[in-house]
C-alpha cells in the first residue's frame, strides 16, 4: 500500500478523519508493506465513539500499532503471486505463542518479546500487531560502519551498544528454549501453525542451479546429490524422528534489539514458521550471520570501509556466542542428525546470500558465498556416516574463515563431542 491508500484503509476502518493519526512506513522487510500508526487517542476511545468496522473486542487502549499489509503478489512483480495464507498463518503464530504455556514460559525465560496479535483483517489481508517500540535490527547492528565494536553508537543516539557475544548468547538461548518446548509436536497442533505453499527443494533446486552454472560451480554429478538435500533438514519426515516448531524464516532483519541499555530483544515476522530439525533454524540463522561477514570481506565498489575488519569481527563474534548459547542450554536436540540439519540449511541460506544480498557484495564475494554454501551441501553427504566436515573444512578456509569456519563448525564440534 502507498501512503494514500494506508489513509485511506484507516479512515475507512476506524470511522476518524486522517487528522488524528499519522502513519510511517517501516523498513526492512521485502515482500509487506508495513507501517507504524499513531492514533490522537485510544483506540478503545475511537472504536466505542465511532460507527467502526473495527472489532470492539479487539480495542486496546494503546495508541500505537504496527499494521502489516500482505499483497497478493511480488512487490513490482503483479505477474508473481504469492498466497495471502501465510498472513493467516502468522495471525495464528502469534495467538499459539500468547497463550501455549511452554512457550510463554521459553519467550519469558529468555526474557525476549513477540508481537501480540490485535486484529486480523481478513478481507484486507491487514494484519494489526503490538507496536513494540522503536527498535534496531540484527542485519542493522551487524553492518553498523563503525571502527569499534563498543561505540555502535550511530544507531541508539551515543549510548554503548551491547556486545555481539551477549546478543549472540540471548538468541542462541532463545532458539534452544523455544525449540526445546515444542519438540515432536502433535502433527494436529501445529498443521494449522505452519506455512509451506510448496517444497522447497523443488522451489529452489532450479534457482540454486542458476547461481551454481553462473559461477562455473556445477557439475552434473554434484547437482542431484545437492537437489537432494535442499530442504532435506525441513522433511516431513525428521532426520532421526526429531523435530521442532520454529520461526522457518529466521534472519537478521527478524531480530529486533531495544536501545542500551536495555538489552531487550523480540522476535518479529512470524509469517513462515515450520516444523523442522532444529538443526535447520541454528544452520538458516547462522547463514545469515555469515553473510554479513562476506559483505565486510567482500564489499563492492564504493562500499569500502574502515570500518570492515570490526563488521567481520561482529558476526563472527555473534555466531559463536549464538552457537555456543544453544549448546549450553539445549544439549539433549543437538543429535546425530544436527549436523546433516544444520548443514543443509547452513548450504542453502549461504549460498543464496549471493541474491539476497547482492548489493553488499562484490562478484569476488558472491562466488565465495555460492562456492562454500555447495561445499556445505555436500559435506552433508548421503547419511549420517556419510558426513565429510573435512571437506567442507577446507573451503570454508580457503574463504579466510569468514563463513561456517568461523561460525558453524565449532557448533558441530559441539555436536561430536556429545556423540561420542
């Protein structure tokens, strides 16, 4: 939606004049349009003195919301579609996280916060949350051009910023509470809690094949061993029977940090969450994190920077923690099968790092993302004997540890460990 139409869709919704409230579009995200709504007065007040078609029993007296619209297509792409479903999908995210004791208790433990659903707007694919303030995301903190990691001031107005390790160590032990209480779900609980328009091995089999071809990293015995392992880590049928509902679409963008010197941190974007090896979001969250370490080696033309040496040292700093966090407070999921999991996902995310992010990388730095995301993927070999972190190993060093070297293999050195 563009702003008019936002004015518009309040207008209409609430029954109030576009005098009293103000709407800001947020960034970040890719596909919603997403805004921030400040109303002159409560929304209680303005729904019990309008004709609205908002639902009264959905009134709160907070005066500011977040409000997500999902478009049924690809943003400057009307000849893409895209399911409106996973809106409806996230809406029921949001109530299971409010009220499933175990989760409530895990989101509370680690003392991290998740949006509470307001309304859903069905008819106008509208989805209204709590506004949970003026936050900073991870990719933010992550990419933040300064030469110093205690003075990421640049995003909170002078105030010291948390360490990477400490927000590393709170992600790292959320992710272990929260899989650690949802492991092996009914399939009937969380059916209706999970988002998959199509396997994701046939969505993104052709799509990694081009970058493969495209860097001159394919061969035809490699690709079918890689079409197979794709989505491998999110099967219907669990590595080694163990699964575990999650976000299914974890990345820095998603994490939100509050302002020193809280140490606050909320989880947002719950539109794709799956029933996976918990493997598959360690491996898909640290992919991500490393990305950002290959823009910090591989920046393109006149993205160069003082200020590289500490953005690499960052993520670095911030996988590790994360790793080791989930380690420590998870010990009974990191499995046999972890590794295969965590590899699968970690290979896939990478490599896509390369399109994803190809703004913030030069070619030097998207063959390096695509070269170690394929060496992932095939290191994760046929089964579980079959693991070859050797190979993997020596591409990753040949990226000068900027990848799973750095933050991926001591997690699955972790996960040797625990086997033996």
């Amino acid at each position: 939606m563009l702003a008019d139409d936002w004015n518009a869709y309040i207008t209409a919704t609430l029954g109030i004049p576009a005098t009293e409230f103000t709407v800001k579009h947020l960034t970040g995200g890719v596909i919603n349009s997403t805004v921030r709504l400040r109303l002159t007065q409560p929304l209680s007040d303005i729904v019990a003195a309008a004709a609205a078609r908002f639902p009264t029993d959905a009134a709160t007296d907070a005066t500011s919301y977040v409000l997500k619209f999902a478009p049924a297509h690809m943003p400057n792409e009307p000849s893409v579609p895209l399911s409106t479903a996973r809106q409806a999908v996230e809406a029921r995210a949001l109530r299971h996280l409010a009220t499933a004791p175990r989760l409530v208790s895990a989101l509370g433990a680690a003392d991290v916060a998740v949006p509470r659903l307001v309304w859903h707007d069905e008819e106008r694919t509208v989805l209204w949350i709590s506004d949970l303030g003026e936050l900073t995301t991870l990719s933010d903190y992550l990419r933040a051009q300064v030469a110093d990691d205690g003075a990421v001031s640049a995003l909170w107005d002078g105030e010291a910023a948390p360490s990477p390790a400490a927000i590393g160590a709170k992600l790292g032990e959320t992710l272990a509470r929260i899989h650690a209480a949802s492991v092996n779900p009914p399939a009937e609980d969380v059916a209706p809690l999970t988002y998959r328009e199509s396997d994701v091995a046939t969505q993104l089999k052709s799509y990694l094949e081009t970058l493969f071809t495209k860097y001159e990293l394919d061969t035809a015995a490699d690709a079918e061993k890689i079409a197979s392992r794709m989505g491998l880590d999110f099967s219907p049928e669990p590595l080694d029977g163990l699964k575990v509902w999650g976000m299914g679409d974890l990345w820095p963008g998603s994490v939100l940090l509050a302002a020193p010197p809280s140490a606050g941190m909320a989880l947002v974007d719950w539109e794709f969450p799956f029933v996976a090896h918990p493997g598959s979001e360690v491996g898909m969250i640290l992919a991500h994190v490393a990305g950002h370490a290959y823009e910090a080696v591989y920046p393109p033309a006149g993205r160069e920077s003082a200020a590289q040496a500490a953005v690499r040292a960052r993520a670095v700093a911030f996988g590790a923690a994360l790793a080791d966090a989930y380690a420590a407070h998870a010990p009974q999921l990191l499995s046999h099968s972890f590794t295969r999991a965590a590899l699968c996902a970690y290979g896939r995310e990478v490599a896509l790092q390369a399109d994803f992010s190809a703004e913030f990388l030069s070619d030097a730095g998207k063959r390096a993302s695509v070269l170690e995301g394929r060496g992932a993927l095939l290191a994760a070999g046929e089964g579980e004997g079959d693991v070859d972190l050797a190979r993997w190993e020596r591409v990753a060093g040949e990226e000068e540890g900027v990848g799973g070297g750095a933050l991926l293999l001591p997690l699955l050195a972790r996960v040797r460990r625990a086997g033996d």
